[in-house]
C-alpha cells in the first residue's frame, strides 16, 4: 500500500513508525525542514517538506494514487482540508484527526456528508480507555472487541496471592471458571501459556472470559477483585481530562481535577459544572494532601509532561492509592512506570496508531478475513486482533483441536451472533464469526496467516 502522512508531531512520528514495520510506501509531509530531515535518516520513508493541504504538494506526493492519506496536524481544519483535497486527487481512504471538542459530535458529517474516511481524536481514545478501567478497577488495562462483547483484562499477581504456584489447569479445577489466559508477561518475556504454566507473584496475565460477570467471579474467587471506585481525582485539566470527566460524572464518579492554570480552571468550571476545579499545582505536595489525594480511590495523571505525571504516581503508589493512571508518550518510559509500580499506563499516540494500523492491515489484505480490531500490548511484542471469519475450507467449519496453528498463537475468543463462546477444541469457526487471536507473531492480517 502507498500511504501519506500529512505532519510529524508524536502522533504522525508513532504512525509511521508502525506502517514502516509493516511494509508498506510511505511518503511523510511536514511545514518543518528539520522534521522531514529527521524522519527521513531513520525510517525508509519519502519526505516532502510543505503544507499538507495544499493542492500542489499533495499531488507532488502522490496523493491521487495513494490507498492511505492520514492527515495528522496540530490544525483540525489543516487536517480536515487535507482530506478533501485528497480525496478529490483521487485517494482510495483518508483518516483525520480531529481533537476539537466542538467538533466531537461532528463525525457523522465528516464520514457520511464529506466522505472522510474516519476521524479520529486521541484524547477521545484515551478517555475512553481510562473510563474503561475505572468501572474495572482490578484490571490495569481492559481491551474491548466485538462492539464490547469480549473484554480481553490485564492482571497483575500481587504477593500472596492464591493463584501463586498454579497452573492453568490446576486453577480450572479448584475455581471450574471457564476463563482464558491469554497471554503472561513475567519480566522482560512474554509468554502465550500452555495448561501446564505455572503462575509467580508479579506476573501480569491477559484474560478473558465469555460474559464480565464471568470474570469478575474469577477474580473474586482469586481474591483479585479491588473494592468499586467513587472518589476520583485528575491532574491537569486538558482535553483529555474534559472528556473523561464528563463520562465520570454521567456515571455518578466524584471528579475534582486540579489545573495549575487559572484561566483553564475557569474555563473548567464552565464545562464541568458537577466538578470540583482546584487552582494548584498537581505535583505539590502539600496541595495533593490538603485537597485530599489520600482519601481518593483513583488518580489519573494527565499533565504534559511524562515526567510530573510518573512523579505524582509514584507518589501515589507510595500512598497506597487504590487505581493510579498515568498518561505517557515516551516509550521508554512506559517500561520504568511499570517496574517500579503496579499502575495503568494510557498513551494517547499508541491507541490513536493501533487504531490506523488495524485499518491499514484490513484494507491491505485482499484474501478474506480482514482486521477489524488491533492492539498492542507488553510493549508492543503481543498483539490482539479480531478477524470476520470467511468461508474457508482450511479453517471454517472445523474442530479446532484438528487446525495446525504456527507456534505462539492464540485462539481467544469466538463471537457468534453477539454471543461470546471461550473456545475448547471441539469448537469451530464458521463464516462471519468474530475470532479473537493473540499472537507474539507479527503482522498477521488474515486468519489463514494462523495456519502452518
């Protein structure tokens, strides 16, 4: 595929990143000469220095025969611009970005009335993904396929805990829960487990079951279930903040943010009246402790800078604080976060390009059973993907005991009909099923690419 990627902030930077992985042309455009410079010596990638919705630097770039354009700007309107004109070059798919609050309600009109492809806003995506977590407070992270049918939850095995010493099949006989593991990261591996594979403390496992409540009874019989969260508190009030108190207060949270700005905490106080807004800094001590940050259930760190945020979780985590959620961008980062705490890690750019690859993977395969849903989890060495099933005399209609599966491959999930099924080996795939896979296997994005 020939894809365009219209600006090289961190957002456009982590997209072509993946997209390079995955084989395909790409061609980079950005106003910034040094930028283009950059991005050029280290991937293997076309640079055009220039405004990316300018009708002559698009067509220089080849937009007119390109099967991607995805505008990622600081500019909405640059972004959108972008699209249209690419479209009307000729492209086959565009994808924008759009952050705008004003315009969240606008995605129908941008789609349906304007012919952009998708739209997408990262601080949407992250919102989404930590209110996710919220109303599951055990999880450090939770995957939602199949229109939120089947969640895939990460885990983490804290000391002393029963499943300490188990194996997979000893804990299906002493609990009879039918839930999966998907996959386990223990250290720098990871590993898709056999019924054989025996749990350690510090573990942090992927699984899933057929219905939530399925899973919430094994993590209370595993003494895994954390107590609801009612008390929340954010730092820093941006858009992501915006948009994930909304959400919170719509499903009864208590919600205070505090902004170190003062003129955005008035602007706060307008949009989320049912909000308490603190004028403060989130990374000072004594304002965390007179507002009462160790009375809280959740902190959510949200600031502009990865460094305060991981600052003020740790701090957290010294405090004992039930849920703590970290906003970082830098990947390097991610790795300490985690080593030194048990926190949930949000990256805005990471969820915004799983998204744009998922769509890049189902509209280069032309064989069958296209991606509709990816992410990418432990770092990016496992990914979860969701395939429609087609018909397929290797695969459909089959005992699942009876595929040859390539090594490190995971059956996870099957959605018929909206009804979630956690396979065994008797089960079958059948056309226009969802099928969950989980592979450290790279670049799958057709369900025969599971098969020896």
């Amino acid at each position: 595929m020939k894809v365009i990627v219209i600006g090289d902030g961190k957002v456009g930077r982590t997209i072509v990143g993946h997209i390079c992985q995955e084989g395909h042309q790409v061609v980079v455009v950005d106003t910034d000469p040094n930028t283009i410079e950059e991005i050029v010596s280290l991937y293997d990638v076309m640079g055009i220095c220039g405004n990316g919705a300018s009708y002559d630097i698009l067509k220089s770039a080849g937009a007119g025969k390109a099967n991607l354009v995805v505008a990622a700007t600081n500019s909405d309107e640059t972004n959108i611009l972008a699209c249209l004109i690419s479209q009307k070059l000729g492209a086959k798919s565009t994808i924008a970005r759009v952050r705008n609050i004003e315009y969240s309600n606008q995605t129908k009109i941008f789609q349906q009335d304007l012919g952009i492809t998708m739209t997408i806003n990262p601080e949407r995506e992250a919102s989404d993904e930590i209110m996710k977590i919220v109303n599951f407070p055990a999880a450090l992270r939770v995957d939602s396929f199949a229109k939120g049918n089947v969640d895939l939850v990460e885990l983490y095995i804290p000391e002393g805990s029963p499943l300490i010493g188990q194996s997979l099949i000893s804990i299906y006989q002493k609990y009879q829960i039918k839930v999966l593991v998907c996959a386990v990261q223990r250290n720098e591996e990871v590993f898709i487990p056999s019924g054989n594979f025996v749990f350690q403390a510090k573990d942090k496992i992927h699984i899933t079951a057929n219905s939530k409540a399925t899973l919430r009874q094994f993590l209370s019989k595993s003494e895994l279930l954390e107590n609801k969260i009612k008390r929340v508190m954010i730092i820093g009030g941006g858009k992501i903040a915006v948009y994930l108190a909304n959400d919170l207060l719509k499903n009864k949270y208590k919600v205070k943010i505090i902004e170190r700005d003062y003129k955005r905490c008035v602007e706060l106080s307008e949009l989320l009246p049912g909000a308490t807004i603190i004028n403060g800094d989130g990374a000072d001590q004594k304002v965390l402790s007179e507002e009462g940050f160790d009375n809280t259930d959740a902190i959510i760190t949200l600031t502009g800078s990865d460094e305060e945020n991981i600052i003020i979780s740790m701090y957290a985590y010294t405090m004992n604080i039930q849920k703590i959620i970290t906003k970082i961008n830098k990947q390097s980062l991610v790795g300490l976060m985690e080593s030194v705490t048990n926190s949930s890690v949000i990256s805005p750019k990471d969820l915004t390009a799983s998204k744009i690859i998922s769509y890049v993977r189902a509209a280069s395969n032309k064989r069958g059973s296209n991606v509709q849903t990816l992410y990418k989890l432990v770092n990016n060495q496992v990914e979860a993907l969701e395939f429609i099933a087609k018909e397929n005399k290797k695969l459909t209609n089959k005992p699942l005991k009876e595929l040859k599966l390539k090594p490190n491959i995971l059956i996870a999930g099957i959605i018929r009909d909206g009804n979630p099924i956690i396979p065994s080996g008797n089960d079958c795939i059948m056309p226009e099923d969802s099928v969950i896979v989980v592979t450290t296997n790279s670049f799958l994005d057709d369900l025969n690419d599971m098969l020896e």
